[in-house]
C-alpha cells in the first residue's frame, strides 16, 4: 500500500530529493563552484515539481472543443519556462563573479 502511493508520486518525491541535494552542496560545500552547482540542481528540482503540477491524467491541450472537460493548465509549463531563461541568466552571473573573486583573492577553495 505504501510503495504504491511511493510510485503515484514518483515526480514529487524525486523533485524532494533533488532538492536535498541540492541543499547539501550549498550548506555543507566550502566550494563556491560547487555551492553554485547546488543552487542549479535546487532549481531543477522546483522545475520538475511545477511541471509535476501541470501534469493531468487523461487531460487535454488547453483548446476548446466540445465534449472535452479535463483541461491541462498550461501555465505551470509557461512558468518554467521562463525560470529556466531567468536560472540561465542567474548562473552566468553567478559564474562569472566566481571567476573575477578568484582572480582577485587567488584562493585555491573556490
């Protein structure tokens, strides 16, 4: 009885341990590139649970034709979406800062 509730919500409960790991790479890390690669897999772990939400079994596209009640909502989709442009931008600049901290502290635990 408990697995398969497990397996019917395999997508969250992945998502929470991605998060987790992701977690543990910014708490426990003294690495800044690793701290950055942490953040990076917190956020594919929200990406996967908002797609997750978006998810409707025997649903359809969001078009309105006769005879069809179980709609997908398409905004969870249009929402990570834009968050993984948004993540992109976020993770260069953070990258970038790590380097120019590098260059001016020259620190061998980046």
């Amino acid at each position: 009885m408990m697995i398969t509730r497990v397996f019917s919500n395999l997508i969250y409960v992945a998502s929470m341990i991605l998060f987790l790991i992701g977690f543990y790479a910014v708490a426990l890390r003294p690495n800044l590139i690793k701290k950055i690669i942490g953040i990076n897999i917190m956020e594919t772990s929200i990406f996967l649970f908002l797609i997750g939400i978006g998810n409707r079994k025997g649903g359809a596209a969001p078009l309105i034709v006769d005879g069809v009640k179980n709609y997908v909502n398409p905004l969870p989709q249009a929402v990570v979406l834009m968050a993984l442009v948004v993540g992109v931008g976020t993770t260069a600049l953070a990258l970038i800062l790590a380097v120019k901290l590098f260059e001016r502290e020259e620190e061998e635990q980046l």
